[in-house]
C-alpha cells in the first residue's frame, strides 16, 4: 500500500531520471501511452519513455525496492533488448542516479579484470590486511553480481546493493547459503566505508572470496 511518502518519493525518483535523460540528450515523455512505444510491450505502460539519436530507453520505477517481482519485467526486458539501441531500466526510489551505476556493460571490469583483482584481495588477506579486503573483496562482489544480471537480461544492474542481491536470489542465482553470507558481509562492509569499527572475521572474508571466484568460473562461461 502506497503511502503519501512514498507516492511523492516515487514522483521525485521519475522526475530526476527524467532530468537525468534530457541533459544526456533524450527526448522524454512521462507515462507515455501504449501506442507512443516504438514496439509492441502488451498492455505495459513504462514511467518513462526517451528516445534517443540511435534507440531509447524505457523506465520503470518501484516505489519499494523489495516487495515486487522481477518476472513479469524480465519478460519486457529482453523484449527491449532485442531491439537495437533500447535498454529497460529499473529503478526504485531508493536508488541513486549518479555515475555509481552502471550505465553499460562496458561501465563494468571484465571478467579477466575480476580474475586479476580476485588475486589481489587473496594477497591482502595472506597479509591479514582485513579493512582493504573486505572493501575491494565487496566491489568485486558487486561487479560480479550486476555483469550476471546484465547477461540474463534482468533489469537489475542498476538498483542498489541490496535489491540486487534478494532479486538474483529470488531468481535462483545465488544459494540459501550464499546469500546468507551475503547479508552477514554488508552491514560489516558498509560500517567500513563509513569509517566505523567493524567485526570481521577472516574466514567469513575467505569464503566470500571463494563465493565470488566460483562465480568467476561458472558464469564467465
């Protein structure tokens, strides 16, 4: 159930996307009608509508990031993206719109980039560097995550950590036990980057590592 809040922090997020687009260049229509969608999406109607020199863009945006499925808008993404130059983006109100998200494919590292900076994170741990592990350990984590999501054509890879990760999770991307240690890690990773103490332990830091190479592995294929 929408409250007054929520109904106003839903407007604000469409508005500043759709800020965000005209200064790149789009042009923008708000709840646009079915017949203005350049290809055929059923009876959906997306927040946003920007097109743009060489495709566009369609938005959806949820009031709350975890209390809607992805089924349903899997389906209308890899419909936009088969057509050339579209991309469907989802976003929630809770979300950022700022360079700290991926923007392409291309904003992320490569998975032989991913490989290389896994083997830093294990020479910080040989050294019980536990503070910059567990930072650069986590961005990898992130990366890793948000290139699956891109591959499955899930439009996910721009909401924020949290989301991101119940969704892979609801999807059967990502385990019980995996998420588990998921959910344990973040509270600890973000008390560190905001300069607070923190409880880490270097077995719970190894098996993230080992979590996140077994991804490497599985889907870099």
């Amino acid at each position: 159930m929408f409250t007054s809040q929520s109904v106003v922090r839903h407007q604000q997020k469409i508005d500043e996307i759709a800020q965000k687009l005209q200064e790149q260049g789009y042009e923008v229509i708000l709840e646009p009608e079915v017949s203005l969608l350049p290809f055929d999406l059923g009876s959906y109607r997306p927040d946003i509508l920007a097109f743009g020199q060489q495709g566009g863009v369609i938005v959806e945006v949820k009031g709350e990031a975890q209390n809607f499925s992805v089924d349903r808008l899997h389906e209308i993404a890899k419909i936009v993206s088969s057509h050339a130059g579209w991309q469907f983006w989802l976003a929630t109100a809770q979300d950022l719109t700022d360079s700290s998200r991926p923007q392409t494919p291309t904003d992320l590292p490569t998975w032989e980039d991913l490989n290389r900076q896994l083997l830093t994170v294990t020479d910080l741990l040989e050294q019980d560097l536990l503070e910059p592990s567990l930072l650069y350990l986590w961005s990898i984590v992130e990366a890793i995550l948000r290139k699956r999501a891109i591959f499955l054509k899930l439009p996910l890879a721009k909401l924020g950590t949290r989301p991101l990760i119940n969704h892979l999770y609801s999807q059967g991307e990502i385990s019980l036990e995996e998420f588990d240690i998921l959910q344990l890690v973040q509270p600890q990773r973000n008390r560190v980057a905001h300069g607070l103490t923190a409880t880490l332990q270097q077995d719970t830091l190894r098996t993230l590592l080992m979590m996140a190479g077994t991804w490497l592995s599985h889907w870099r294929s």
